[in-house]
C-alpha cells in the first residue's frame, strides 16, 4: 500500500461493513414454525403368556386417537409476535447485538483513528518509514475484517439457536393443543402464501396464543 489516498478509501470500507453489520441485527421476518402432524396411535405390546385365553385377554392395547373432523388454521405472524417466549428471545438477543455492535465500532474506531495519524506523520516521515507504517496499517484492518466476519458469524449462530428454540416450543404446545382439544389438522397460515385462503370460523391462533403464553408464563 503506498498511496495514503488508497488508505482512507480503505478506512470508508471499514466503515461501510458496520452499516450492513447493523442491518443484519434490524428486525427481519422469522420462519414460520412447521404444522404439527397428528398424534399416531400408540401402541404398546403386551407380555407373552403360555396360556392363550390370558394372551388374548392381554392383546395390544392401542392408545386412540380422538375421531374428528375439527380442522383449523393459525397465522403465523400473527404467533410469533404476540408470543411472550419469542418477545423475550429477541430483547435477549438485541441486548447481545448491541455488545457486538459495540465490538464491531470500536475496530472501525482504531483504524480510523491509526490512518489518520499516519496522515498528520506522513510528509515528516521517511519513504522506509511510511511504508513500514503503511504495511502495519494493512495488517491492522485485515484483523479488524477478520474480527468483524467472527462477530457477525457469532450473531448468524446465536439468532439461529434462538430461532430454533423458540419454534421448537411453539410447535411442541401446538400439537399439545392440538390433541387436548380434538384437532384432526392445524394448519400455519404465512404470508408466503401457504394456505391462499380459509374461513376465519376456523382461525384459532387467538387460543393458541393464548395456551402458548400461559404455558410459557408458568414456566419462567
């Protein structure tokens, strides 16, 4: 690098990576949580016995599943938004974001500041000199990139954990509801565009919103 010109256009795309850093922590749709599929029946073998009138008496005994035509449908964003468990992941991770954002502008902070004394130095130094500080300058921002892909692939793995947790509970209560009150099928409505339309008589995402977040204030 022996163009201090080459060094600010540098330090400006240091800069520039804070500003996607942030977008990537601004709120973005989350993937709507997968329909639960009906309860199979459990099954549950009964000892063998020498005596074939006991064997009968203990055949299989087959758990059943309610027989029902209740079908329904719930929304998706609608879920997740009124969701306490997914309203306390995200300030939690928001918090988090702030600390890596805080990471992330004090490296652009050093840089900027190490260019711009080099700068003020550079018409006093020797050609040797510059290009000593020009080459530690190089190495100082491809630490900073390096620190800032591992701050960013820390949030990518923090925000997938906490996504995957949240929707991991949200489906498990769905299909409890689902098999405590006789549902045959709930289906997720997302604005994707995965159920194109269905009567609101059937739109139970207010009571499962409701169950979800009792459940989930019983046990924090």
């Amino acid at each position: 690098m022996n163009n201090p010109l080459r060094l600010i256009i540098d330090a400006v795309l240091v800069v520039a990576v804070i500003v996607l850093f942030y977008l990537h922590f601004s709120s973005k749709p989350t993937a709507a949580p997968a329909a639960a599929a009906p309860a199979a029946a459990v099954v549950q073998p009964a000892d063998k016995d020498d005596d074939d009138t006991t064997a009968t008496a203990a055949a299989t005994t087959v758990v059943p599943v309610a027989e029902t035509d209740k079908v329904a449908y719930v929304e998706s964003g609608k879920l997740l938004e009124g969701y306490k468990g997914m309203q306390d992941a995200r300030r939690s991770f928001e918090a988090k974001a702030r600390g890596w954002e805080r990471q992330n502008q004090a490296l652009v902070t050093g840089f900027q500041t190490a260019v711009q004394q080099y700068q003020k130095q550079a018409e006093s130094l020797t050609p040797e000199q510059r290009a000593a500080t020009e080459q530690k300058l190089q190495a100082q921002q491809q630490q900073a990139g390096m620190a800032q892909e591992k701050l960013q692939r820390q949030a990518q793995e923090e925000e997938a954990k906490m996504t995957q947790q949240v929707l991991g509970r949200i489906n498990k209560q769905i299909e409890k509801y689902g098999k405590d009150n006789g549902y045959k099928l709930i289906l997720i409505a997302a604005p994707s565009g995965t159920i194109a339309y269905g009567r609101k008589d059937i739109d139970i995402t207010d009571q499962v919103l409701k169950h979800l977040n009792q459940e989930y204030s019983g046990k924090k």
